[in-house]
C-alpha cells in the first residue's frame, strides 16, 4: 500500500480568486513546489481533489478546465513534481452530488486506481468542506491552510493548520 497526499487546488496550491479557469490568472502559491517535492521524495503519491462549481454555474467549461489542468500538470513537470490523478467535482451546489466536497467520490474515484494506505495518508485544503471529506473518507491526517485567508484555528475540524502549504514540511515529517 502506498501513502498519499490529497490537494484542495484554490487555495491550496494556487491563490483562490474565485472561478479560476484561465492561465493568464492562475498564481501558484508561494512554496507549493517545494513543499510538493518534499512530500514526493517521502514517498507519498500526489492527488488533487477539487470542487469546481463554476462549470456547474456555466461560468467555464470542462474544456477550459482541463486546458488549465493541462498547462498546470505541466509547470508541475517542469518542477520534477508528479500529479498522479485529479478528480473534480463540476456540480452547482445545489445539485446535491455525490462527489463534492465534504462527500467523498472524488477520493473513492482514486482509490479505484490506487492501493492507498489512508492511516498514512494526508488531505490538505483551505476550507472546513475539505477536512470534513477527509474525515467522512476515514483521512485522519488533515492540514488545513490559511492561505491569505484568516479563519479562527478554533473552528477548524483539522488536525492541524497553518498559514500556507509551505509550512506542510514542518508538520508532515514521515
């Protein structure tokens, strides 16, 4: 079996300006590939795991979507950084799905493909909807980021938090 980390995207790896679906507007966050690196040389595989309701909204298209997908996977690449799979979910919240955050298809979707040790692994998101999915998938390790966004540590269902992904490899040491 093998451990994994399971990236939220907005806020996580890039700056969450709402509806982000063009290149020209996509900043990755400062320290994301480090810390990636990092975590792939402790042998954990990456996945990314992300609610997209603006295709559901008819704000973009999958296409648009996966052409930022694609350019991204790229930078990643380029950074010796792989991306094993990314699930998204393109549903309006109020379509009620089975894959949107905090429901788990998205990671049940990659355990399809993947023998992942889920008591090894981490999921790391920005928002309580994130660590709540990782709870619901049996994901006790959880990171929740505040990524330029003040939330109170108080309410946040994460085992631990701090200020932006570049800070993961102060807590995630094995």
């Amino acid at each position: 079996m093998q451990k994994a980390i399971f990236l939220d995207r907005d806020g996580v790896i890039n700056l969450d300006q709402g509806y982000v679906y063009k290149i020209e507007d996509f900043v990755f966050i400062e320290g994301v590939f480090t810390s990636l690196q990092y975590l792939q040389k402790k042998g954990y595989l990456l996945f990314i795991i992300t609610n997209q309701s603006g295709i559901g909204r008819s704000f973009y298209t999958h296409d648009d979507f996966n052409k930022l997908n694609n350019w991204m996977i790229k930078e990643f690449m380029t950074n010796n950084i792989k991306i094993n799979q990314i699930e998204l979910c393109p549903h309006d919240p109020s379509e009620n799905c089975s894959c949107r955050k905090p429901k788990t298809k998205m990671i049940n979707n990659i355990l399809k493909n993947y023998d992942i040790d889920l008591s090894s692994s981490w999921l790391i998101g920005d928002k309580n909807s994130d660590i709540k999915c990782a709870i619901n998938a049996n994901i006790k390790n959880t990171i929740q980021v505040q990524s330029g966004k003040k939330f109170n540590q108080k309410n946040s269902f994460a085992k631990y938090t701090c200020s932006s992904i570049k800070d993961v490899i102060n807590i995630i040491k094995v």
